[in-house]
C-alpha cells in the first residue's frame, strides 16, 4: 500500500529537488529527487544536511 506524502520546505538545487515529510511512523524524513529526463536519482535521508549535500553533490549519468 502507498502512502500519501505531503512534501514540505521544497527547494530545487540544479535539477535536484529537496523536501521533507512525515513517513508513516511519525517520523521525518527528507528526500533529494532529481527531475532530469531519464535520470531516476532518488534517495531518503534522515537529516536535511545529508539531502542538500546529496543535491549539491549530485551528476546525472545520462546526458
């Protein structure tokens, strides 16, 4: 079963965009996502620094 996510504190880093939200336990998470074409980088963290460091640091493979 899918959960419904309501993403919040939304910030775009390049292609790369950062959120945070509630898992299904109470718990917050955070989510660096990239929006390129054909990229499917897509991760959770725990704390908001590993996120944005994870955009920061991000490169598409595909070009």
């Amino acid at each position: 079963m899918t959960t419904n996510r309501r993403f919040r504190r939304l910030v775009r880093i390049g292609p790369v965009q950062v959120a945070t939200y509630y898992d299904g336990r109470g718990r917050e998470k955070h989510t660096a996502a990239c929006t390129a074409p054909r990229c499917g980088f897509a991760t959770d963290y725990d704390s908001r620094a590993a996120a944005e460091l994870a955009a920061r640091t991000h490169r598409c493979a595909i070009r």
